[in-house]
C-alpha cells in the first residue's frame, strides 16, 4: 500500500508538529488523555478547548537564513536537535502573511546581494528574520537580525519591502553576533515606524515590542484569559497579582473588576509595554514592577500586604519554591495558574496542595499549540 503523503514536507527533519497527520479531533482526545494522566490526581480536568480552524495560528514567525551549496540564499527552520537548516517555503503552523514576507526578504537579500550569517565562520549578515502579526489590528513587525549592525542600502530596502507590504507598519534591526541559539541579541535599531505594533485583545490595546513575551496564539488566548479571570470571580474589592505578567495582559484585562492590579515581570521591555499598555487603555489601577517574581511575592509577604488574587503564568520551567512559599504566606483566597507545560504545573500544585492550604478546583486545558503535542491548561485553587 502506498503511504498517504504527510500535510507538510518537511515534517520529519523539523519535528515542531508532533501530531501533523492526525485529524484534529484526535490530537484533542490525545490531549486530553495527557492532561488527565498528568493532572487527574487533583482533580476532574475539563474538556479541551479546541480551535475551530486550527491552521496558522501563530503570529509570531521565525526564519533562519542560510546559505546552501546550489541553492544559494535559504530560509526555514532548524532541523530538530541540530543547526543544519532546513529550507521552507510555508508551513501549517504561521501566518500565511508573515510567511509571504520571509519569501520576499530572501528575494531581496539576493537582488541586493546580502549575505547570509554563516554559523560557523561568524561571516555574512542575515541571520534571522522575526515577524510578528497583529491579529485584530493587522499591524506587522519585521525584525531583521544580523550578524552586524550595518545594512547596507537599508533605506532602499525598507522601501522595496514595505512597497510589498503596505501592512508592514515597523522593520527593526537586532544585532545579534554571539554564537548562540537565542534569536534575539540585545542591541536593536529601528529602521521604520515606531519599533512596536499594537494589538487588540479582550478589548483592549496593547503594544508589543521585539522582545516582550506575547501569546503566539491569539485566538485562544482570549478563550485561555477569559476562562482565567471568571475563576477569579472578581467584584471590584480585589488586590490582584499577576505574576510573569509580560506586557501585563492578564493584569490588564482583569483591571475593570477589581480595586488594584500589581503586575511583575522579569524583561524590561515587556514591563515598558506593560506600563504604557495602561496608560494607553486609560488604566489607573495598574502598577507594574520589573523584578524576579519569586523575590518580589517574598518582600510583598515581608511587608504582610493582602491580596486576595493571583495569577501566575510562569515559562515552561514552572514557578520556583520561593515564589510558591511567598504566596502561601501571602495566602490569597484564589490562585489561578496558567501553565504551558503540564509536569511542572503537577510539581508546583503538589507543593501547594500537599501544604494542605489549598484545594484544585477546576482545571481546564486550552488547545494553544494544534499540531504539536504541548499543552496549556489553566487551573483554579482556592484556599481551604
Ligand atoms: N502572562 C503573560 C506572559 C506569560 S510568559 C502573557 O500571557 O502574555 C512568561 C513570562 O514570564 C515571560 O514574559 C517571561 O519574561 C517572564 N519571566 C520568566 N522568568 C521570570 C521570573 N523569574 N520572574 C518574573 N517573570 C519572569
């Protein structure tokens, strides 16, 4: 029997979509069972929430430049556990707009003779293309990240692409010239508009810089911010933290039903966001501190304030011991927990739980990433 062909080709070698064959509905049931392995010692886990259209979600996209004998310039991904990179052309996960744009750049690098960064001599210049989509505003962010800080021609190129794209509202360059796997360098320069875009979500305006944390999915994050903050059952009294708040739109969000909402965040860019996405929505119950948030729940429990709320939404690591001891003496009446990775979500509620303060009230996945295997879930604790 000859096999069926795979929806993307290059599947294998990037290995980013784990369940790229498999109907929908399947990946959510296969989900589901993951979640309630992982997560049914605490509780009953809702059912997932799925996509309606699952295809091209992501409004953030990546391309890796290169190099390649025969082929000359490429762009795509990083073949799975290696730097050998893998050419692309579209692929089922981004933004179809965004992938358009990269094909274009790589265009045009060639007609304006940039070279591509090559990893291993440190020679040549293009080395990531970073595109991000508003998805309510439409607003398109090019980052350009190169192995040097000069682009030469750069104001006729700007003008080449942006003729392209007229939806292109801001072009960046980063300069990223270490030997490393982050994309991202520190020293950024805008070339074109204003160096950030803006987008709407749960009815409200944010701006997101190069840098800052931003949902990738913007579709289900209102479902996953929506489901969030109705267990925070909030009626205008509260003290409200969001721990790893990113540009502060959980803490924003939530703002209009509570008394106060406290924001921390570790990437200053994102605390800048955060700070201006108050002012922009007309917040003035918001403050937004740059700190690690484990220190920060620690001297908020030393100065003995109350607070009746928190959110946190930590990276995949999952939130620490001090974060965690801080916020049982701090002993808010709700905790709601966004996790991106459900094994350490089950460490840090078997910490809590296992104290014996807290109670699992409700936990429900969110499907943030169709066709891979990750899992998002939000879950609900109330104090005993
Ligand atoms: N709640 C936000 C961001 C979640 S992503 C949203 O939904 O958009 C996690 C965030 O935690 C990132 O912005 C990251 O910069 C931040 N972060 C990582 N480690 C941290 C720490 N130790 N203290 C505070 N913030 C941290």
């Amino acid at each position: 029997m000859e096999k069926k062909q795979s929806l993307c080709p290059v599947s294998k070698k990037c290995g980013g979509c784990q369940f790229v064959d498999m109907p929908y509905k399947e990946q959510l049931k296969k989900k589901q069972q993951q979640a309630e392995q992982l997560l049914k010692e605490f509780g009953k886990v809702e059912k997932i929430i799925g996509m309606e259209e699952p295809a091209h979600y992501r409004n953030k996209v990546h391309a890796v430049f290169d190099f390649q004998k025969g082929k000359g310039i490429v762009s795509g991904i990083y073949q799975e556990k290696s730097h050998r990179v893998v050419p692309i052309e579209s692929c089922l996960l981004e933004n179809e707009k965004a992938d358009e744009i990269i094909r274009s750049v790589r265009e045009l690098a060639k007609s304006f003779k940039y070279k591509a960064y090559d990893e291993d001599s440190g020679y040549g210049l293009l080395r990531h293309v970073l595109v991000r989509v508003g998805h309510a505003t439409g607003e398109i962010m090019v980052v350009l990240v190169l192995g040097s800080p000069i682009l030469p021609s750069k104001n006729h190129f700007v003008k080449e692409l942006c003729k392209l794209y007229p939806e292109i509202t801001t072009i960046l360059i980063n300069v990223n010239s270490k030997r490393t796997s982050m994309v991202l360098g520190e020293k950024e320069q805008v070339i074109f508009g204003k160096g950030y875009i803006e987008d709407g979500l749960c009815g409200r305006r944010f701006r997101i810089s190069a840098k800052s944390f931003y949902q990738v999915n913007s579709v289900q994050t209102e479902v996953l911010y929506q489901k969030a903050i109705s267990y925070a059952a909030l009626t205008g009294k509260e003290t409200v933290v969001d721990a790893y708040c990113g540009i502060g739109t959980i803490a924003l969000a939530a703002a209009g039903q509570a008394k106060k909402v406290i924001g921390v965040e570790l990437n200053k860019d994102a605390v800048r966001d955060a700070v201006t996405n108050a002012k922009i929505n007309r917040i003035k119950n918001a403050d937004f501190y740059l700190n690690d948030a484990g220190r920060f729940l620690t001297q908020m429990a030393e100065a003995g304030e109350s607070v009746d709320v928190v959110f946190l939404d930590p990276p995949r690591s999952g939130s620490t011991e001090e974060f965690l001891d801080a916020l049982l003496r701090i002993s808010p009446k709700r905790v709601v927990y966004i996790s991106c990775e459900p094994e350490t979500l089950a460490r840090d509620l078997r910490y809590l739980t296992g104290k014996s303060s807290y109670r699992v009230q409700e936990i429900a996945p969110v499907d943030m990433f169709p066709f891979t295997e990750n899992i998002e879930a939000v879950c609900f604790l109330s104090r005993k």
